[in-house]
C-alpha cells in the first residue's frame, strides 16, 4: 500500500475498524468509538501487530549473544530495524542511532551522559515555554546538579517560539538548546532550524523532540543540523517501549554511558577497569525489547511511503481534517482556542466556557469519543497561558470526518441538553432523599441497579450536585489535594466519640460526584475503620473502578490516601 487512500489506511486498523458500523451503517449494537487521543499514542496497523506476534512464534531468541541460528535470524531483523531508522531520519551511519524505551529515556541519556559531565555553575540551558515534562524535568535534574541555569523561550500569541527573542535567551552561556519540534498541546512546528543555527552560531548543542512530529513530516537530521533528535516508535503507529535517540557520532563516542550491564560493554574484570563496547552498543544495557523493535521495522515500512510521497496525498487529507474540525469547533460558541491560529498537526486544545475540561471529556466518553483533558504533561505551559488544564483533540489520518461530525454533534448535545448541568430540582431531591439514611448502602444499591457507563456517569454527575459546596475560605492551600488534576479540597473534623467527618470539594463537577461515594465510604469511622476498607473493591463492585486509578485524569487516589494519611497517626 504505497498510495495514499484514507478508507484503505483506514482498514489497516483493526482497534478502529471494529467499530466502523457504528458510523458506517447506523449499527447500534456496534459500540462507538471515535479515538482522538492520538498525540498520546496512536493506533497500531495489524501488520506491526503481526510482525511482534510472528517473532515470538518463530525466532523468539535473544540478539548478539548466541551463535544458534534462532540468535542470528533475531539479531539480523534487529540490526536491519537500525538501518531502517538511519535511512528514515538521514543518518550518516548506524552507529548514531541508539534503542531506548522512548523519548523521554533518550532526552535523560543526553542530560545525564553529557550535560552532566559538562556543565558548569552558571552555564545556561535553553527550553521552549511549550515543552513536554520530558524535556523539562531532566533538564531541571541535571542543572541542579551541576549548578547550570535554565532560560526560557517565550511563545508567540499564535504559540510558536518567538524568534524575535532568541537573540536574547541564547547567548555565549547557552551550551544546551532542547526544543520540541512540535509541541504536544499546541500543535505548531516550531522553527527549528532557525533555532539550531542560533544554538550552532554560540557553541551550543541542539536535541529536538521528535516524538510529535514522526507521524506528519519527513525528517532528515542532516538538513536540520540538530546534535541530537528524539522520537518514539509508538506516536508512529508503532509498538510501545521503543525509542530512538539520534545523535552525532562524534558526540556519542565522547559520552560516558548511561547505564552499565551486559552488551554495552567489551571487557569485565575485578582487576582492570571495565572497558565499554563501541556505538551503538555503549549506550544498550541489557537485554532490549527486541520484538517491538523489530515490528518498529515493519511501521517504518508501513509510513515511509506515506510520508515521501511526492503528490503528498497523506500530509493533505490530515490538513484536510484538521481545517474541518478546527472550523467546527470554531462555530460553537462556548469553545476557547487556547492560542490563535489554525494548527499545523492534527492536535487542537480548547476550553469550554463554564465547564471543566474533565467534565467534558467525560461526557464525551459516555458517547464513545476519547479525547484527552488535563495539563496534557505540560504544566509550565499551562501556567504561562494561565490556564489549570484544557480539552485536546488530536487526529491521526485514519480518523474521518464522519467522526469528526460526531464529536461536533456529541459535543453540541452535552452543551445545549445540558447533560452536565441541567438536572432537575426533582431529581437532585430523590437522589437526595434516597442518601439520607445509611449512605453507603444506597450508593451501592444504586450502582447496582445502573448497568451502562452512561448511566453511570449520570449518576455520578446526579451526585455531584448534592454535595454542599466548601466556602470559598476553605478552598485554600492548607485544604488542597496534591495529586489533582482537578483542583480538590478536603477538611477533615473529629468528633469527641473518636469519629471522622470529611467535608471536600472540587472544581470539576464529576470529581464531585465521586468524592460523595469516597465521603460515604469514610465518614463517621474510626481511624481502625478507615485504613481497614477496602476502597478497590468498593469501587469495583460498583463499576467504578478505572476513576480510582492512579491516572493524571482525575487523582481520586490522591483524595483516599489523604484522608488515610490524615487518620495514620490516630488510635
């Protein structure tokens, strides 16, 4: 399949296709599911799918290590896997691309292995405003240690990094530049080049994260003169844990390793100094993940095309889709584009006037549409644009505009039915009535008799507004839940029979409705009483399992461990 066809790309899928009649021929007994969480991780093709499946099956056998023949067919498809990476991104040789579990390992590998060993009191690192936590904490890690300082480039309105300013930020001081060459929130391609002539022009070295950018654009590192680029295979339609980190052969050679272990070394010995093995193995401890390398080879043979296609048919029908959707969220007129401008990349982040990010999206779930809400591991940028968190629909080329329609018309539905707000004054009163005796046994007794996830949601969101708001006074630091996505509170009171009563709040509505069953679950115990229930089977037994998960999504976990904590000390 070298020609780009949408439907055709499509069917490669099969997580997607399974739920095609649901679209496709008004089929109600099909499930939905419209996946537009593909800045997170995409989908994967069934030929990378069969491609893991087929090694284990027919040369499952550790690579550079035996000389059995089921060693040597492993090691050739893992080593051809290399060579694949080097001519898709432009290597000069093999020897500059190294296996790590993702992105994020090869940013740490650079921080660590050179920054650290380089840096100096007072020198300057330089990150973009928009950056990922992957190209932010281990950057803060290693300044720490070394005592380097760390400049910040600014973003345009449109949320690009602003060129005007880099004369500024980058100076003779500078000695790293770490950028994303697409930011994971805000979807624009920043102007790399320029930066990493900048970088180049004071002796700094450049490292780009590719991780966004893989999937859309054709990469030839030689072009773009960066020190060091990173990606991971699983943003590309590949497997999960494999990871690239490309870097200039004569800066790897310099680089102290990152790990020890076997395979990255030549010699071992209690007597003598241990001596490392040559590029690329210095840097690959252990044994990798070879099977998903390997189907990492068959998803670069499966994009290629794509990507170097001279009619550029794939890059369109993404334009395509990303124009179409922007435009529809543009007509409703609660949506708030987080920055100006149509984006580059199929990722569009918004907010909803009147309603929190969390809320929405899990209206939207109930509707069979994923989409991601949150500081999407972008905390510093949120804070830049003051905002807590935002909505992001980010788009892969077997997405369709029928989809799309979908979503726009889910979304309209949860905003003008008012699915989330508009409950009535009846209906809050039996649901308050029905609390008012032994809360926990209702709650149970309501979770049983609620069999659909819509249903469910509906329930929590019934809950949710019968739960007294804390005064704004107590919504303070000292009540705050760290570990919340969603702003929560909690306040904790003890009775002179040696009970515990909980009061707590939030500024999502659904984590509202949820701290009701966690307070009904808690309140009027013992401290004994409180560490000794079982909060998992509680909430598996009422279906409610995946929103006590330890998730960036909602950090109810955070709520239960702190009212144990509160309680720890106590008789």
């Amino acid at each position: 399949m070298n020609i780009f066809e949408p439907q055709l790309f499509r069917r490669q899928f099969p997580l997607i296709v399974s739920h095609d009649k649901f679209l496709t021929e008004s089929d109600r007994t099909i499930s939905p599911l419209i996946y537009f969480d593909n800045a997170a991780t995409t989908q994967k093709p069934k030929q990378v799918i069969d491609v893991q499946q087929h090694y284990y099956n027919n040369f499952n056998a550790n690579v550079h290590r035996a000389s059995h023949q089921l060693s040597s067919k492993a090691t050739f498809a893992f080593e051809k896997a290399r060579s694949l990476v080097q001519e898709f991104i432009g290597a000069k040789s093999v020897k500059e691309i190294i296996w790590t579990k993702g992105a994020t390992e090869s940013i740490n590998i650079v921080a660590q292995s050179l920054g650290r060993n380089t840096l100096k009191p007072e020198d300057e690192i330089v990150l973009c405003a928009s950056e990922h936590h992957a190209n932010i904490v281990p950057w803060q890690i290693v300044a720490e240690q070394t005592g380097a300082v760390i400049k910040v480039l600014p973003l345009t309105s449109h949320g690009y990094i602003d060129i005007d300013e880099i004369d500024k930020i980058i100076t003779d001081k500078t000695k790293f530049v770490a950028c994303a060459h697409i930011s994971n929130v805000l979807g624009r391609i920043n102007p790399i080049k320029q930066l990493i002539a900048k970088a180049k022009s004071v002796g700094a070295i450049s490292l780009i994260d590719g991780a966004q950018a893989v999937a859309h654009l054709s990469i030839d590192v030689q072009l773009l003169a960066c020190d060091f680029y990173v990606f991971s295979a699983h943003k590309m339609y590949g497997p999960t844990g494999v990871g690239v980190l490309y870097g200039k052969k004569e800066l790897l050679e310099n680089m102290q390793p990152y790990q020890g272990g076997g395979e990255m070394i030549k010699k071992v010995s209690f007597n003598q100094a241990t001596t490392f093995n040559s590029l690329p193995f210095k840097f690959e401890a252990g044994t990798p993940n070879i099977a998903g390398i390997i189907a990492f080879a068959e998803c670069i043979d499966f994009l290629i095309p794509f990507l170097t296609d001279v009619k550029n048919s794939y890059s369109l029908y993404e334009q395509k889709l990303i124009n179409y959707c922007y435009q529809a969220l543009d007509k409703i007129e609660q949506v708030k584009f987080i920055v100006g401008g149509t984006p580059d990349v199929g990722v569009i982040a918004f907010t909803i006037t009147g309603h929190h990010n969390h809320d929405i999206a899990m209206s939207l779930d109930t509707f069979g549409i994923a989409i991601r809400s949150g500081h999407h591991c972008a905390m510093p940028l949120m804070a830049y644009l003051n905002l807590t968190g935002c909505l992001r629909v980010s788009l892969a080329a077997y997405n369709s505009l029928e989809e799309i329609d979908y979503f726009i018309a889910s979304l309209k539905n949860i905003l003008l039915e008012g699915a989330l707000e508009q409950i009535s004054k009846h209906e809050e009163e039996e649901v308050l009535s029905s609390l008012a005796t032994n809360e926990i046994e209702n709650i149970i007794t309501l979770f049983s008799n609620t069999k659909s996830w819509d249903s469910r949601h509906r329930e929590i969101m019934l809950l949710g507004k019968t739960l007294p708001r804390l005064h704004k006074a107590l919504r303070s630091d000292t009540t705050l839940i760290s570990g919340c996505e969603s702003l929560a509170w909690l306040k904790l009171e003890y009775s002179e029979q040696g009970l515990y009563m909980f009061t707590a709040d939030s500024d999502a509505k659904i984590i509202r409705g949820l701290l009701v069953i966690v307070l009904a679950a808690y309140n009027k115990k013992t401290a004994i009483q409180i560490h000794e229930f079982n909060i998992n089977a509680y909430f598996s037994h009422l279906g409610l399992m995946q929103h006590l998960s330890p998730s960036r999504g909602n950090g109810l976990l955070a709520i239960v461990d702190k009212i144990k904590l509160l309680t720890k000390n106590s008789d």
